[in-house]
C-alpha cells in the first residue's frame, strides 16, 4: 500500500523497471484503514487505544511528519492514487483487483494473477488457513513483547512448533477491537467522492462499496479487472 500511497513511486519505479508489471488489491477504504490501526496497534507502534482517536489525531501527525504507516484515512483514498499509475504505465502492465473477490473466490483471483503474471496457471494455494489474524495487545507489558514475539516467531518457523507460537501470541493478544457503525458510516461519507472517482476512473460498479455495512459478497465481479 505504500507504494500506491508514495506520490513519488509511480516515476521512481517507471525509470527503474519501466517494464514491470502492477498488482494493485483494492479493500474498502474504510476497513483498510481500521485493519492498518489494528495492525500497527498490534506491532506496539500505535499508542492511541481507539481508533477514533487515531482518526483524529491524523491532520496533526501528517503536518508534524509522522510516517506512513499513520496516514489510515488518506491512504484509502485510491483514485487518486490509482491515476498517477494509470498516467506512466500501459493498461497491459497493470492489474487492479478487489480485496472482496479475493475474498470470494481466492483460487479465481489467484489464476487471473498467474495469467497476468505469465506464470503456471495450475498451481492451486493454500487458502483453508487464516493467516495473520489480528488482534491488539492485551495491556502495556504485552504491547511490548507482542512485537518482539512476531519477530522471533518469523525467524524461528523450523525450531518453534506452531502451536506454542500461537499459545504465546493468544496470551499475549486480546479480541480484535469492532469498528463501530457510526465511525465506520461518518468515514465512508468522506469516501464518497473518491470512491465515484474511482467508479469512472476504472468503469467499476462499487454500489456495494456505499452499504452500510459491508458483505463479503460481491456479486457481478467475477474476475480480477485490469
């Protein structure tokens, strides 16, 4: 996401690898932005306990040079960002899927991307086991060795079993946090201007996109669009 987000990325990749080809995968602007606070929460990197209040303190983290990883509202914003692509790179290299057909059909969505890549397309992933679950730490002790944790979880996958890595995280990390429907509906309403742009921007329908709450189900989008 950082890349589509960097204004600087587009030309910075073209002169580097002007014949690459884009992936980009699409989540509702909104859950995007919730998933990234709950994800940096749990990292120990997000000291605010709310989303809301994250939310708020945005303007002001992004004017006092607070990276990234902090900007869970503007990132979201994707015609825009989508645009400063669409404007260097030719259709031919550059594919925009929906996280909800991921969802749907990730054995569908994942042979389109073989396609587009030019790679074996008979290749069948793995898509029965969750993975990188989310959840927040459970208090101030386990927001500082949860992140070290996930770390020496990464580099000992051979010598830990999986169950004791997953007993430890389960201690240390509480229940997801639920965005709440009022949040959730006054940030789509600042979406919607970005999310029409998008609709014309790529010839999408994104009606469902506009619900107030969002099902994973989505129909009339059967393949990953370019």
């Amino acid at each position: 996401m950082s890349y589509l987000y960097h204004q600087g990325a587009p030309a910075a990749i073209h002169s580097l690898i002007p014949d690459v080809r884009l992936i980009a995968i699409l989540r509702h602007p909104v859950d995007r932005a919730f998933s990234d606070y709950v994800q940096t929460r749990r990292l120990g990197r997000e000291p605010l306990a709310t989303f809301e209040a994250a939310i708020a303190a945005e303007d002001e983290r992004v004017r006092a040079g607070w990276g990234n990883i902090w900007h869970y509202g503007r990132k979201g914003r994707y015609a825009e960002q989508l645009e400063r692509y669409l404007a260097i790179f030719p259709r031919e290299q550059r594919l925009v899927v929906l996280y909800d057909d991921l969802v749907r059909d990730p054995r569908g969505v994942m042979r389109s991307l073989y396609h587009f890549l030019g790679v074996r397309v008979d290749v069948e992933p793995e898509v029965a086991v969750a993975r990188n679950v989310s959840g927040v730490p459970r208090g101030r002790i386990a927001q500082t060795l949860l992140p070290i944790t996930l770390m020496l979880g990464r580099y000992s996958t051979p010598y830990v079993p999986t169950g004791l890595k997953q007993w430890v995280r389960q201690r240390l990390m509480g229940a997801k946090p639920v965005l709440a429907p009022t949040t959730r509906q006054h940030l789509l309403e600042g979406y919607l201007d970005d999310i029409h742009a998008l609709e014309q921007l790529l010839g999408w329908d994104l009606t469902h996109w506009l619900e107030p709450v969002v099902s994973h189900t989505t129909a009339g989008y059967p393949e990953a669009r370019r």
